[in-house]
C-alpha cells in the first residue's frame, strides 16, 4: 500500500510538473499581434548587407533636386517607416521636413531600398518602426546657386548675385533627369570593375541657356567622370537665370548617377 501510494504521488507530481512547465511556456511566449507595430523589439530589423552597406546605398542612389541646389537647400531628413514581417518597407514618412524637394528624395530613397531582415520579439517575426536620418549637403566650393551679372569688378573678376529667377532645365528637372538615364553609356572599365555611385558635375549655365565650362571636382574613375561631362556637354539647354530682367550665367553642380 504504501509503494502503491507512493506511485500515484510521483504520478501527481509529474503531472502538476508538466502542466506548470507547459504554462511557463505560455507565459514566455505569448502569440503577438500581428498588426501591432513596435517601437522597441528584444532583435530589431536590420538593412541587407548591414548598416554599412544601407548607407552606402543612400549615399550612392541619392539625386539632389535641381531645385533644392538652385536655392541652396541642404539639411538631414530624418524619414520613419515601417519594416513589415517580409522584410519589405511601408508607410514611409517624413517626420521633420526640411525642404520639399529633399523631402520627397528622401522618400524616394527610403522607400527604393532593398528589404530588410525583419525584427523578432518574443520569438516571432514582427512589424518594427525605424527612423533613418537623410542628409543632403552641397559639395564645399560648389554652391549651385550663385549667378554672375554681367558687369564684372575692377579686377576683371565677374560680380557674383542672387538671380532672380534661377536657371532651370527646359521641360523640368523630371525630363532633364530622364534625358540622362536615356542617354548614358555605363563605361566598358566601369562595369567589368562594378563600379558605380555619383559623379557631381560642375558647370556654367550661360545666359543663351548653353552649358559650359563643365568639370568634376571629385573624381569617381573608371570612365565614369568622363561619361558624365560628356552627358552634361549634350544635354539640351536651359532656360537661363536671370537678374533684372536680364539674362546671366549661373554656375551649378548636379549629380549624373550610374548603376549598374
């Protein structure tokens, strides 16, 4: 009797064991909501690649606005987005905005990237905000935004104004921009290395709308720096810039993209 009683003791007691370690289970993982959207996760999502790699891409995909660089606009946008349980990105948003036109680059970027490894809490994949600071900055010693009167200095030097109306392409920046990705030749060099990124190209927008005088500052290599000033030398004109009334030269800078 005794042994039997002890039997159905250790039976009990196996038994209360497995339903408390059952229910501790329960407990330490609960099903999550699937719709919820979290701020703080125990494994957050991360880009593809890495943090690195991400921002390498927005360095390498970002289009300054020729708008944004005609009025001298530069700043950081932060934008704050949804990183869904696929790793694909939604509700992208501007949180601060800064300018129109970087404002809506700044989506444009955030919104092209490729997916991100989703966030886990609690043992499952969930939705996780992110928020991603974008920042514009226009390359030291080429403003974009300064115009030239007609009348120079004593010393010869041209007189440096504020246009009126700055220059802008014919048919909008869109169309200018598209003009580019229709008319580009990626070098030969370029590809077989895997090269690609930005290529800013200074030049002067003459008061015939003509452009000239095009350089680039910052040399990127591999055929790609002389791709893009052929580009710049055969794009269609502009409508000049002008001060009183009066047609000037403007100088700019603007980013030609390659990606491969």
């Amino acid at each position: 009797m005794p042994r039997l009683l002890f039997r159905l003791t250790f039976l009990l007691l196996l038994g209360t064991t497995s339903l408390t370690a059952q229910a501790q289970q329960k407990l330490k993982y609960p099903k999550t909501d699937p719709q919820e959207i979290y701020d703080e996760v125990e494994k957050p999502a991360i880009p593809a690649g890495g943090v690195e790699a991400y921002a390498q891409y927005l360095a390498e995909h970002q289009q300054y606005p020729t708008q944004a660089l005609q009025a001298g606009k530069q700043g950081t946008v932060p934008v704050s987005f949804v990183i869904e349980k696929t790793g694909s990105i939604s509700q992208v948003k501007v949180e601060k905005p800064v300018d129109p036109a970087l404002d809506a680059e700044a989506i444009r970027l955030v919104a092209a990237a490729p997916r991100w490894t989703p966030a886990q809490h609690k043992g499952q994949k969930v939705r996780q905000r992110v928020t991603v600071p974008v920042t514009f900055q226009i390359p030291a010693g080429a403003p974009g935004t300064s115009s030239t009167a007609p009348t120079p200095n004593p010393d010869g030097s041209p007189t440096v104004v504020k246009a009126d109306s700055p220059a802008r392409p014919v048919g909008g920046t869109d169309a200018f921009f598209e003009w580019i990705q229709q008319n580009q030749r990626y070098p030969a060099l370029a590809r077989q290395r895997k090269i690609q990124g930005r290529v800013m190209v200074e030049f002067l927008i003459q008061p015939d709308g003509s452009l000239t005088d095009v350089k680039v500052p910052k040399r990127l290599g591999s055929g790609l720096d002389e791709e893009a000033i052929r580009l710049i030398k055969a794009a269609p004109k502009w409508e000049p810039a002008r001060f009183q009334g009066k047609p000037v030269r403007q100088k700019m800078v603007l980013p030609v993209v390659f990606q491969l």
